[in-house]
C-alpha cells in the first residue's frame, strides 16, 4: 500500500495531507455495522530519518518516474548512486481514458455502473471528458522475500551497467482490478470531478488535516446516506461518501469536486444527489 498512500499525498486525493484548522469538527463515515470505513483526523509530524543520500537517490527516482514511465505504464526502478542498501522503486503513471465504453471495462463497482452523463441545473447535463485510471499492480514489492529483492536489483544493475546509465527499469503488468480514478465531466466552462478510491478490505481510509487554512467539515444526509461537506476557506465544497459492496465487502470512497471554482455549493449538491446511492432501509 505504500506507493498508493504517497500517490494519493502528492494528488491530494482522499488520503490526502490536506489542510485544516483546530477548529474543524472531524467526521466519519461508518458501515451498517458500525465499522469506520473513512475518518477525518488531526495530522501528525514524524522526524524524518531520511540521509542525504536518500535525498538524492530519491530525487532521481522521481525524475526517472516522471521522464521515463508513460501515461498507463508501470515499473521497477533502480537507482545506482546512493543506493547502498540497493532499494527498489515501484512507480506507475494512470491510463488516460477517453472512452466510456473503455472505462466501463477497468473502473467496475458492483451495483454501481458509472455515469456517461449526470445532471446539472435545470436541463443542463454534464457529459464525461476523460479519465485517470490507476490499475492494481500485477506485483506487490512489500510480498517479496528478501533474496526476490536481492535478484531483482542485482538484474537491473547489470542492465544500468551494461547501458551506461545510471538507472535502470523492469516493466510491470497491471491486474484487471482499478484501485483509483478521477471521471472528469464537463458542461460548457464548468467541469466536475468525481474520485473513486477503492480501498478493497484493506481498513479505514483517513484524511490528515494540518492546522493552517480554515476547512469546514460537517456531515449531511443525502438519500438517506451520511455524506461529508467538506469545503476550504472561500473554495466550492467537496461532498465525501463511502459505499460497500455487500458482497465482498470492498469499501469504494467517493469524492465529488467542482475542477474549476466556477460551481456554486447549491448545484454540486444537487449534482451529489444524482450521485449518492440510496441508503437501505
């Protein structure tokens, strides 16, 4: 799970380090069970361990993620200087998606089929634009041993070597599962975007909110399902909600957003309500 927690960090997505204040009431959204499947929580501050030398090997890690990985691509990456401990990278970059028969087939919540278009003011619709997909990865670096590791970097130093640089990559398949994706709608200059993070069985998803901008958070019904307003400051609000496939018990967060300041609160809530699945009775 580590790269998608720092994925979604520097997206500033759910679990997000977004920004608070002390006064903020933080929220939660339970399951009919009771179970916390999403919570608001004050962030905390670690002292970093990191050396220099992690510094640098990190820096340009990240450059070679951002230059050399494509838009629907994922790998290994090894770094040759400052890397004593022969540290592995696993990095991907989200499939861009403009067709909505192509999302249907990656982005599926069971019992809850996306939305080609949703409803805005009056008889003013939204129509979908385009896609970021993140697929689970077909390896999990945190379930290999020990000597996995060892062979794999041992492998891609003898490519860096043998190519002259200083890095080298091992591609990696995605599963057929999504674990995140932001749908992008848009109507004339206003455009919307709904996040879906599917966190699986995987526990509570929280958001760290740091005490610096004034952020408001108090929970709403909607459909008869408990929903966070959450806004920042003199920012449109975002409405948050969790749905759990009855079956697996696979807990899917929903984030609705207005992508460009230019929605009033009224009609992204009355957008949320076309939205929000009905709550069982």
């Amino acid at each position: 799970m580590k790269y998608k927690v720092s994925l979604l960090l520097a997206l500033g997505l759910l679990l997000t380090a977004s920004t608070g204040f002390a006064a903020v009431k933080y929220q939660s959204l339970t399951n009919g069970s009771g179970d916390v499947l999403f919570q608001e929580k004050p962030m905390t501050h670690t002292v970093s361990e990191r050396t220099e030398d992690d510094d640098k090997r990190i820096r340009l890690m990240n450059n070679i993620w951002v230059d050399q990985i494509k838009p629907g691509e994922a790998a290994i990456i090894y770094i040759v200087p400052n890397n004593p401990n022969q540290e592995l990278y696993l990095k991907a970059n989200s499939h861009i998606i403009k067709s909505f028969t192509t999302l249907q087939k990656m982005v599926k919540v069971p019992g809850q089929p996306l939305a080609k278009e949703i409803a805005g003011k009056g008889k003013e619709n939204y129509t979908f634009k385009k896609a970021k997909v993140h697929m689970e990865h077909g390896m999990d670096l945190n379930k290999l041993s020990e000597t996995e590791k060892q062979d794999i970097a041992a492998k891609l130093l003898l490519e860096a070597q043998a190519s002259g640089k200083d890095y080298a990559l091992m591609p990696v398949p995605f599963t057929d599962e999504f674990w995140l994706t932001t749908l992008t709608y848009t109507s004339g200059k206003k455009e919307v975007a709904l996040d879906i993070l599917n966190s699986q069985d995987t526990g509570t998803v929280t958001a760290s909110y740091q005490e610096s901008l004034e952020v408001t958070s108090h929970k709403i019904k909607i459909n008869g399902r408990d929903v966070i307003q959450r806004k920042y400051g003199g920012e449109s609000s975002e409405f948050i909600w969790v749905y759990e496939d009855p079956k697996t018990k696979y807990a899917y967060h929903y984030m609705l957003r207005d992508a460009k300041g230019n929605i009033s609160d009224e009609e992204l809530l009355r957008i949320a309500k076309t939205l929000v699945p009905a709550a069982k009775k």
